[in-house]
C-alpha cells in the first residue's frame, strides 16, 4: 500500500493537521456507530460474532497478572545480581503483556449489545487519546523540546521514543480495560436504583 501524494507533499504543520483531523474522524464514527446501535428498531439484531476470546481466558489473565506480581516482588526483595535481574524483568515484562491482552480481550460472563456498545465507547476514548498523545509525543521529539530546558538529560528523547514504543500500548490497554469497567460498573448502578 503507497502512502498517497497529497499527505507525502504536506509541510510538517499540515501534517499534525491532518493527524487531528483523522481521529477527529475517527471519534466521529464511533459516535455515529454508537447512535446506530442505541436505534435497534432502524437496525436489525446484532450478529454477535465476535472476536473476543471466552471468559475463561479473563481468568486465565488474572492468574498470569498474580505471576506478574510474584515475579515484581522476588526481583525486588531476591535478586542482587543485575544478569539475573535482567531475566526477572523480561520474564514479568512478558507475563504482564500477556496477562493484559487476555483481561482485556476476553468476553464478559453475559455479552450483549450494550456491553458490545461499551466496548465501542472505550476504544474510541481510547483512539482519541493515543492520538493525542502520539501528536505530543512526535512534537515533542520532532521540535527536539528538551533542548529548551537545560536541567532535562540529553537522553531524554531516547527515553520518550522508548516510552513512546513501550509504555504507550500497555497504557492503552490498560486505559481501555479501566474505562470498560467503570462503564460497566456505572450502568450495574444505575439499574440497580
């Protein structure tokens, strides 16, 4: 797939632009979707095929999240030598990926569409978000901003495009999975009263 002209011709300020103008489409679609899901008498059922993983798997998630801890907390309290550390922390760094793409993907014990609707809410909070901070980000790298700061490292913009390529995704995840769940908890309250 070619990237097409018109984007390749644009100066650096069209471009982030552009970029604002693309999750601003984005978020616009999901709301529309949402709309469309809410009018069930315009729309006929819901085909719930799903790509989500059976619940089983969220559990399955939890014991590896429990095993990620474990492991935080041997390297902690145990481990003095800096090889063995390194394994500690790749092992933990693995088994907390992990345990966050099963919690996260996996369905709930009842799927129905207004969990499937939530489930559109928090990816679309979430779309916008990293957006944003991928413009952050980017500018930030782009425009070398640590050098207007004498007191910040050099290091720095080694440090934010690696914290950009690692920590941004698991934060997302984990902003989705907090966000579905206080969605779910807010509509229990709400029918409970």
């Amino acid at each position: 797939m070619q990237i097409p002209q018109i984007i390749l011709n644009l100066k650096p300020n069209h471009y982030y632009k552009f970029l604002f103008l693309f999750a601003k489409l984005i978020c616009h679609y999901e709301k529309y979707t949402y709309l469309c899901i809410q009018k069930t008498k315009l729309i006929p059922a819901m085909n719930n095929k799903s790509i989500l993983m059976p619940h089983t798997c969220q559990k399955i998630g939890w014991c590896f999240l429990i095993i990620f801890v474990i492991l935080e907390l041997a390297k902690a309290l145990f481990v003095h030598n800096i090889d063995v550390a390194w394994y500690f922390a790749k092992a933990s760094h693995a088994t907390f990926i992990i345990s966050i793409f099963l919690i996260c993907l996996s369905k709930e014990k009842v799927e129905d569409e207004m969990i499937s609707g939530f489930r559109l809410k928090s990816i679309g909070v979430v779309a916008y978000v990293f957006f944003v901070l991928f413009l952050i980000l980017s500018l930030f790298l782009e425009l070398r901003l640590a050098t207007l700061f004498p007191s910040i490292p050099e290091d720095l913009e080694l440090y934010m495009s690696e914290a950009f390529l690692i920590f941004l995704p698991l934060l997302l995840f984990i902003l989705y999975f907090g966000i579905f769940k206080w969605m779910l908890w807010k509509s229990k309250k709400q029918q409970a009263l």
